[in-house]
C-alpha cells in the first residue's frame, strides 16, 4: 500500500505551509495539489513516478535533481514541452501531459 | 545596463555572506541567483551546525539562511531570483537571464559563489524513475514536505549521505541501508552513529551494481567489492526499495570563473586559482564557497565574508588597517573549522588511526558506523560517577564545541582548539539540566544516572523523531548498533524553545544496561 506522501507534521520543521487546494490535469485525468509548490512535488505526492520517456529507446525518466538542473523531469503543460516540472510552480488549472519525446502522445486528450 | 558596485553570483551561504560585508562598509550590491528562493542549500539543512559561536554552531541550517537573508535585506542588497547569470565579460559586465530576457548589469567587482552540483555515478538502472540524487531527497522532503519514497537506499557515507539519512527518518521514511565503496565510513562519526542506531545498516566496500524495475525503482542489487574497488562475483545483495540516493559528492560549479578567463586547476573539480583574499587571476573577479573548492556551509560563510571585506578594500571603503584587522579575524575562525582529522588536507585519508589526543580511533564507528561499548572508555568524555553525569561519546576531532558553552557548571571542557575531544571532568556538579545534550550537533552527548534506583538506571537521549513517546509508555532500549538489547520505560520527554526542536528523552533500563542503551523504539501495534 502507497503510504502517504506529504508530511503533515515533521519533527523539526513543524508544519510546511503550503498555498491553497488547487486543482490540475495530468493527461486528462483530474488531479490536485498546492498552489505554488513544483508540479513535480504534487505529481510525486499522487504517486506519479513517470514524467516523460526518451527519444529514442523510450525509457521512463522521473525526478532526479528536483532543482532544475538535470532536465530528467520536463513534460508538457499547457501545450509547451520541455518544462521543468521541479521548478516550475503548480497554477489552478494546469494542463500537465507525461513527454514522449519531443511532445505529448497524440492520444493523450 | 544598471550598475553596482558589487555583483554577487549565487545567494548561498557564501554569496549572502560576502553581499552583507560589501553592504555593511556602504557598498551598493547586488546579488543573483538562479532559484526561486534565496540561500542556496541553507534551507534544505535542518540538522544543528559544528562549530563555535562564531561559526553559528549549534543553529539549524535553515535558520543561518533566514537570518542572512533579512540581515542582506536590511541592508539593502538587492537580490534576484529566477536570475540566470550566463556570462561575466570584460569590465565587470555580466549577462543575466531574467523574466525570459536578457539584461546587463556593470559593476566595479564581481564575486562568483554559484556553489557545486552534485556527483553521480552510472550503474544499471540509474536512469529509472526513483534514482535521485540526495540533494533531491533533501530539497522534496525539507522545503516540499513531500516524502520522495518510502524505502530509499543510501548510496554514500560522507556527511551529506548521513545527513541526509537522518533527514529521511526523520522524515518518516524507512533506510534499508548506508552503502559505500569506500572501506570507513567518510562523514562525522558522530552523523553515522545517530543513524546506526535507529538500526539502519552499514555496509562499507559495497557499491551499487543495479536499480531493479522497469517502470520505476523496485529494488537494489549491491555488492561487495574488492580493494580496487571491483564487484567480486557471488556477493550480490538485494534490498526491497523504492528509491536509490546518491550521495556521492559534489563538483564545484565554476564554468562561470573559467569562461571570464580565471586561471583554473583541477583540485577535486576545477576550481579557480585564488589568492588569500579569494580574488581570482583576473583582476576583480571573486570566487568564494563550494565553487573555489567543496566543503561546507559554516567555511562558506567566512570565505564569503573574506572576499566580502578584501573587495571593499579594494574599492576604497575600508582602509588598509581596519581591513588587516578584520581579515586576521576571519582567516583565524576559518582555520579553527580547518583542524582536526576532517580538515581539508586530510581529505579522504585512511591511514589515521589515533586522534590529536594520541587515542585509538574506534574501528568500529569507520566500519558499521557505531562505537562498541569496550571502545568508549578510552575517550575523555566517557566517565564512570555517581549520580546523574553526562556520557560524551565524541570519538573524533572535529571542530564543534557548543557543549563547553551549554554547561553552566563547568562538567565539560573543550578548551580553546575546537577540534579537541570533549572532556567531562571526574567530580562534575551535574544537575542533569540536559542542555549538554540539546546542543551537541553530533547528538553524541547522553545523561546517564546509573542510581535512579534500586534496580534500574536512567538514560537521556537527544530525540528528534514524531510521534514523541509518552511518560510511563514501555518500549525496547536499542543499543548503538540498533538492536533490540532490553526493555524500556520512557519516564519523561522533554523540549523547550531553548533546546530547538531536541527533545531530551529519558528512560529507565535495567541498571547493566546504562552504558548500552543509547535510543527507545515503541512497541509495534
């Protein structure tokens, strides 16, 4: 069984505040998080493993760095690919695809 | 173009620093960095500073990097963020990226402190999702309150892959075990020993063969390897993980120095050739930090610092003697961090055997991570009394002395040189305040009251894990190596603002069992 992912109280740390409740679409399919926080920490905390397959074998890339350096976790959203998903902050209403490639899978609504 | 008169590249600790000394003595600074939050790693770093005052010790990490940051503030200096810094040219003009366009910005002197990337190194698998550097760990679970896993494998033992561990446990995350090339563990005793005995696994002279999974990381295949650092056939490990740290160093980020001209050498990285006040070959341009050479935050702040005070010099707003004054200052606080067996000279070396004091070195923390109970008596914080005394088990000369300042009756001495062992003294008047016990960073300092009563004695341990245990709940007593050695009954949990975020919890074990006892699990279920 998944465990969940967010820390709600750490032992040092306290709380983590977080912004509002904001809803998302990862390749269609609803989704939620917190306003402000990386895309990738809300996809992470969902569970999602997954950002974009390579090129050329296909492979499966995740995070990796989770500040922007190493690329391994850039999809498309809102119709641009190539976005960092570990630096860039989660808006209401995201449009977020896993990368295939270049671009999101054409069957991906 | 705007211009200044000092342009600080990155806002780390040792950017920060430098910016707040230049704008201290007047100067107009400003500083930029490519993040979206200011102070570089600081906010990631949750555990307590080594050190002395000075140095900050005893301070979480992420506290240092809010206090410079409303110090840089008050001052005035002008920091950017989402500020890409992707040239220095001729006469102190860099490009930036900013908001998607580039601007310049001229100043009379520029100080690079963009800080260090982290190390990998390939094996099979690496690539899958689940394999993240420690850096990453850090930054999901310490500024995202995200976990990144549920069960990780440490790939590592220097002190950011302990530090890093702890952090993971802490953050309710399960370790299945420290790995590492290398044949002793390569960070503080001290950080090993406080993850050791919370019963994670040691395992030096192993490296990682493969990531197991298709889709993301579903296990780890390790093996022991021979002195050349080879895999030897049929000593195959699997571990049951979702997630593979990599915590094997870091490379100082100079690409910046290099392309403006700076004269480079390679010293565990390429780094730039400075003088003793960090200013590079060419002349005007600063380097200080992680990106002239890797250490930590605490001598980050004071190279920054250095070079802070060498460019206002420079530029007129110090004279020569207030100048000379400051910089001998600083120079000495950053030689006190560079003492001790950790010092940068004697980086990696393996041939140490005794401390500066002429005493063995535990060759079981270098190898499990734990000191053995008949080791410790050797150490001069390790003594036998009646009543409530403190237990120091600080092993190594690392510079850290918070526990001579915490205790207001004189039990422990460090004296003036940092790195020296702690030594309780033989008729301490302890009064079992704790406060000891809060401030060692290493977590290393115990109470020990071998006549709580007729049959049991009492042991106080630094604890920093939620849920906290509740008074009269019964538990097991682990030993240093994280196994099970009797039962326990907590008998307090204390914390207070003072001793910041560690709590000091006691228990009652049996009265054998006083110098064996070193943490508290609760009974599942």
């Amino acid at each position: 069984m998944e465990m969940e992912m967010r820390i709600n109280e750490h032992p040092i740390l306290g709380v983590i505040e977080k912004g509002r409740l904001v809803h998302f679409t990862l390749d269609g399919a609803d989704m939620e998080g917190y306003e402000g926080e990386p895309i990738a920490a809300a996809l992470r905390a969902a569970g999602v493993m997954t950002h974009r397959h390579t090129v050329k074998r296909g492979e499966p890339r995740g995070i990796f760095c989770a500040i922007g350096r190493c690329t391994d976790c850039v999809m498309v959203v809102n119709g641009k690919p190539n976005v960092r998903t570990c630096v860039t902050p989660l808006e209401e209403g995201m449009k977020v695809q896993t990368q295939y490639g270049k671009t999101a899978k054409e069957q991906t609504k | 173009m705007k211009r200044y008169e000092l342009l600080v590249v990155g806002a780390g600790p040792a950017g920060l620093s430098a910016a707040i000394e230049a704008a201290r003595l007047g100067m107009k600074v400003a500083v930029f960095d490519e993040n979206s939050r200011p102070g570089g790693q600081l906010f990631k770093q949750i555990h307590k500073f080594f050190g002395s005052k000075e140095h900050k010790a005893k301070i979480r990490g992420y506290r240092i990097g809010a206090e410079l940051l409303s110090e840089a503030e008050r001052l005035g200096v002008e920091v950017h963020l989402n500020a890409v810094v992707t040239g220095i040219f001729e006469f102190m003009e860099i490009n930036v990226m900013e908001n998607g366009e580039l601007c310049h910005y001229k100043g009379n002197a520029v100080l690079v402190a963009a800080g260090a990337r982290e190390n990998m190194i390939p094996f099979e698998g690496w690539t899958l999702p689940g394999v993240i550097g420690a850096g990453a760990a850090q930054t999901m679970m310490n500024l995202h309150g995200v976990r990144p896993g549920q069960r990780v494998l440490m790939v590592g033992s220097g002190n950011v892959g302990l530090v890093v561990s702890y952090q993971l446990l802490q953050a309710g995350i399960q370790v299945a075990a420290i790995i590492d090339a290398a044949p002793q563990v390569g960070g503080y005793g001290v950080h090993a020993s406080k993850v050791a005995r919370t019963g994670v696994p040691f395992l030096l002279s192993h490296t990682i063969i493969k990531a197991e999974g298709t889709e993301r990381v579903t296990g780890a295949v390790i093996a022991k390897v021979d002195e050349k650092f080879r895999p030897i056939a049929g000593t195959e490990q699997h571990f049951d993980v979702d997630t593979i740290c990599m915590a094997v160093g870091l490379s100082p980020m100079s690409q910046l120095l290099a392309m403006a001209g700076c004269r480079m050498e390679e010293r565990r990285g390429t780094v730039p050739v400075l003088n003793e006040y960090g200013e590079t070959s060419v002349a005007g341009i600063f380097a200080a930090g992680d990106v002239a050479g890797i250490e930590e935050a605490s001598s980050a702040m004071l190279t920054g610092r250095i070079a802070g005070t060498a460019i206002a010099r420079k530029l007129g707003y110090l004279d020569e003697e207030t100048f000379s004054g400051e910089y001998q200052a600083l120079k000495e606080a950053l030689s006190r961090l560079h003492e001790g067996m950790f010092s940068p000279e004697n980086r990696g070396r393996r041939d140490l055997t005794e401390t500066d004091e002429g005493i063995p070195l535990s060759q079981s923390l270098l190898k499990n991570g734990y000191i053995e109970k008949e080791e410790l008596t050797r150490f001069p914080g390790v003594v036998k009394q009646k009543g409530i005394h403190p237990v120091i088990e600080c092993t190594q000369n690392i510079p850290c002395n918070p526990c001579q300042d915490a205790c207001k009756f004189g039990c422990i001495a460090v004296g003036s040189r940092i790195t020296k062992l702690p030594e309780v003294a033989k008729d301490s008047r302890c009064t079992g305040c704790g406060m000891c016990v809060a401030s060692c960073s290493g977590q290393a300092i115990f109470l020990v009251n071998e006549d709580y009563d007729e049959t049991g004695a009492s042991v106080t341990l630094p604890y920093e894990f939620f849920p906290y245990p509740k008074a009269g709940e019964r538990g097991l007593a682990l030993g240093r190596d994280g196994r099970p050695v009797c039962e326990a009954e907590v008998i307090s949990v204390k914390s207070s603002p003072v001793m910041d975020q560690t709590a000091l919890l006691t228990i009652r074990v049996p009265k054998e069992m006083a110098m064996t006892a070193r943490f508290y699990r609760a009974k599942e279920g």
